[in-house]
C-alpha cells in the first residue's frame, strides 16, 4: 500500500518535512517513491504539488492523518469530520451544559438563602 506521508529534514529541532509517496512498510526517513511537497511547521509554509498529488490519490494512496489535514487546508481533499473528532465535541457539549445546570441550581440555591436571611431579619 502506497502511504503519503512526512519525511523529516532540516537541522536539530529546526524540523522541515517534506511530503512523500512511499511504501507503507519503509522507514519514515527511507527513499520515497515520489516527492509531492513540503511543509514547514515553524513558518506555516506549504508547497504542494497538485498534479502529482491528485493521481496519486487517484491510485489509491492513502495519506496519514497530518497529510490529510494540509490536503484538507488545501483543497485536495474534502474535509471529513473523523469520528474521533465527533465524539470530543459532544463529550465538550454536555460537559458545558453540565456546567451550566450546577450554575443555575447554585444560582437558585443563593437566592432562596438570601431571601431566607432577610425575611429573619425583618422579623
């Protein structure tokens, strides 16, 4: 299975990758098949080579999940919400809306003690 995936490059934590076609069973670092792009972290630069790109998608490459997110930003590739992405939104969701319910019942706690309060107070 043919794999697009980062090659790394560039001096000690100065990293630089570029982006490969390889086989799925070499070294991160081995001989590519083909270079398509580059990518630079530090400077959000990216270099892509569309043509190259799109038939090796046509051939059935599949990209790792970095590659797939700067095909995505691209345009390459259309943008898929992965599952995994899915359920962090709704653990966010019902975390926030948690919140909120304790927020209110504090809330509404608060105010029955103060109205308790003053009510001993008049008397």
């Amino acid at each position: 299975m043919i794999k697009l995936r980062l090659k790394r490059f560039g001096k000690k934590k100065e990293a630089s990758f570029r982006i490969v076609a390889c086989n799925s069973t070499s070294r991160r670092d081995g001989r590519p098949l083909q270079e398509l792009g580059f990518y630079n972290p530090r400077t959000k630069e990216t270099r892509l080579d569309t043509e190259a790109l799109r038939t090796r998608l046509t051939q059935g490459a599949q990209p790792t999940d970095v590659v797939r997110s700067l095909l995505e930003k691209a345009g390459l590739l259309e943008k898929v919400e992965r599952p995994s992405i899915a359920i962090g939104k709704l653990k966010l969701e019902k975390e926030k809306a948690s919140k909120a319910k304790t927020q209110d019942t504090g809330n509404v706690t608060d105010k029955v003690e103060s109205e308790s309060q003053s009510v001993e107070s008049a008397s």
